[in-house]
C-alpha cells in the first residue's frame, strides 16, 4: 500500500484522504522529505520566495478568548492597546526609506472600534504606501465586521477592496474541526463559515492565504481533514495563493499544551505539499517555525519563508523564540545558505526585480 502511494505522488497523481493518512502513518520522515521535495521541486524548482513586508496590530483588544491566543486583551487591562488611523500610518511612514512590497494587517476583535475604522484604516495605510499590496484582516475580522455594520460579508470585502485592500490573510482557521474548535475557541465563526468568507473573496476577486495552528491537542485525522477542506474549496475557486501551517507556540497561553517538535513540524510540512496539489505555495512562517527549522522545512516541501515583517507581536507573545524581525539581507542569507535561490516576491507571488 504505502509503495503504490509513494509511486502516486511520485506520478503526480492525487491522493485521497485515506491515502495521505497511510502516508503520514506508514511512512518514515525520509520518505515524506524525499517526496515532498520532488512536488516543491516540480513546482518551483530550487526557487525559495520571500517578501518585503511590514506588519501592523492595529488592537491586541478582542471580545473572543481563544485558549491558545497570548496576544489578545480585554478593554482596560495592561497593555491593551488601539491604535488610531494616524498612529497607523505613522507607523508605515516611519519605514518610508523600506521598499516595503506587503502591509499586513490584522488585529483583534475590538467592539470599541466602529465599522468606519476598517475601511478608513485601509484607505489610510494604501494611500501612506501606495505601491505596497494591503493583505488586511482575517476572515475572523470579516465575519465580525459584517456583524457590526449589520452588513453581508460580500459587501464588508466590497467596502474593504474599495477601500484598496488586495488580499486577504489566512489566520483564523485555527482546525476546522466542530469538536476541537469548541475546545479551542468556541466563540469564533465555525470552520465552515471561515471557508465561506474566503469562498465570497475568491468569487469577488481577492486572493487569500490559509493557515492551519497545528501540534496542540489535534490529530493526525484532524489535519489532513483540514487540508483536504482547503483543497476542495481550491477546487472550486483556485484563489488560495498559499498553505501556512502554523505551529502551535506554547507560552502565555491557557491552552498548556505542548507544541510540535522539529520532526512534526517536518512532517506537517510534507504531507501539506504533498496532499495540497492546487494551492501553489507552501509557507514555512520562520516567526512561529524559527528561522532554522525554516530553513529546513524548505526540504520538506515550503517555498517560501515570508518576509521581513518587523515588529511582530502576535507569536512572541505566546513565546515564539525568533527575532521580531529579519533584514533583507539575513533572509537571503538564511535561503542561500540552504541551497535555494532566493527570489523577492509581493503579495501574489509575483517576482519582483530589485
Ligand atoms: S486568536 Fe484572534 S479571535 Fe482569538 S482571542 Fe486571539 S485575537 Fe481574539
């Protein structure tokens, strides 16, 4: 069985669920690595992707309380923080020296903040930086936008694209599994209206990322059922640009769980490019991975290690060990240093010529 699957993949053949979990199960880390670097390799060949890009937390402020979340706070405790449309661009203004490629822009579920703020704040920060894409707010965010301004989410992405947002970003996934989310986050919108958010975006024309937070309490079952959701919608869409699994980061956080170990976050890596045969990109997050394991995990599949980003706030609150932020310079190094070709990209995976 796990001979005719590994000659499946190496076919370019698709695998079914069952076939990706025999995989995951029969197959040693050598087998996953080897395979998964044949799918990378035929897709980008030794090319590995990066970005110029610059994060913004507008609000650490969040009516939700996800077990794993250390970043978020309630109105009125230390260090809940919102921050108004001209701290915002000032922060974009300060890096106008950068050739900042990406804004991303993502924050909490703030009930303080009126449905103005959000297209307001795009239309701030596009027209502060208008040759960088605006990759703004989860489908989380959507959800509760649409919510507040008593609006469908068709017509939230219609005001935000109006606006000048170009893409949205993939958090808020976390596992698509009912069971698992109610232990999770049980006030978040279900894994079914995550898919439905990003289903709308992709028919109006905005790519999006997806992500999964992986290495807690789910199970092997769990994940590839989450992959094999994504796949479907991409089947039907084709607006995924890129598969993020995330790790799970265990500080500060009610959850107290684990976290994976490198050779999870390997496997994880695999079998992601592996199953995910329609999502062109595979994301090794270096913030939540570190830079090392990264660098590694463009073996096992990734061909991209994001972007510079600066100022993280939303892993190293949960304890992620990595530096809050890396220069052009150390990414191309981390990269070469590999034995990949380092190519700078935007928010669409296009080739930018420096
Ligand atoms: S993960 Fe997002 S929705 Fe959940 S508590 Fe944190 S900021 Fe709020």
């Amino acid at each position: 069985m796990l001979a005719s699957i590994i000659d499946k993949v190496t076919q370019n053949v698709r695998l079914s669920a069952d076939e990706a979990m025999t995989l995951v199960m029969e197959g040693d880390i050598h087998d996953l690595g080897r395979l998964a670097l044949q799918v990378r390799r035929r897709r980008h060949g030794d090319k590995a992707f990066f970005v110029y890009n610059q994060h913004i937390n507008y609000t650490n402020i969040c009516q939700n309380a996800c077990r794993f979340c250390a970043f978020s706070r309630r109105h009125g405790d230390k260090g809940a923080y919102v921050l108004s449309i001209d701290q915002v661009v000032r922060e974009v203004q300060s890096r106008s020296s950068e050739p900042i490629r990406e804004l991303h822009v993502v924050g909490g579920l703030n009930p303080d903040l009126p449905y103005t703020y959000y297209p307001s704040l795009v239309q701030a920060v596009k027209q502060a930086r208008p040759e960088a894409s605006v990759k703004a707010f989860t489908a989380v965010e959507v959800a509760f936008l649409a919510e507040r301004g008593k609006m469908t989410p068709y017509q939230v992405l219609e005001d935000l694209r109006r606006a000048g947002l170009d893409a949205l970003p993939g958090g808020g996934a976390e596992v698509f599994s009912p069971a698992l989310r109610k232990q999770l986050c049980p006030e978040k919108i279900s894994g079914e209206a995550w898919l439905n958010i990003h289903r709308i975006a992709h028919q109006a024309g905005i790519p999006s990322n997806a992500t999964m937070l992986f290495g807690h309490v789910e199970s092997w079952e769990d994940r590839i059922s989450h992959l094999l959701a994504l796949r479907n919608l991409q089947d039907q869409t084709g607006g995924f640009l890129c598969f993020i699994p995330l790790p799970y980061q265990p500080r500060n956080n009610a959850l107290g769980a684990q976290g994976p170990d490198g050779l999870d976050i390997m496997r994880m890596m695999a079998v992601s490019r592996i199953f995910l045969d329609n999502i062109p990109h595979l994301k090794a997050y270096w913030v939540m991975t570190g830079v090392k394991t990264a660098q590694m995990a463009l073996w096992y599949g990734a061909d991209d290690m994001d972007g510079t980003v600066t100022e993280e706030r939303i892993g190293h609150a949960a304890g992620a060990q990595s530096p809050k932020g890396l220069t052009r310079t150390k990414l191309v190094q981390a990269i070469s240093q590999s034995g990949f070709a380092p190519v700078e990209r935007d928010s669409r995976f296009r080739a930018v010529i420096c």
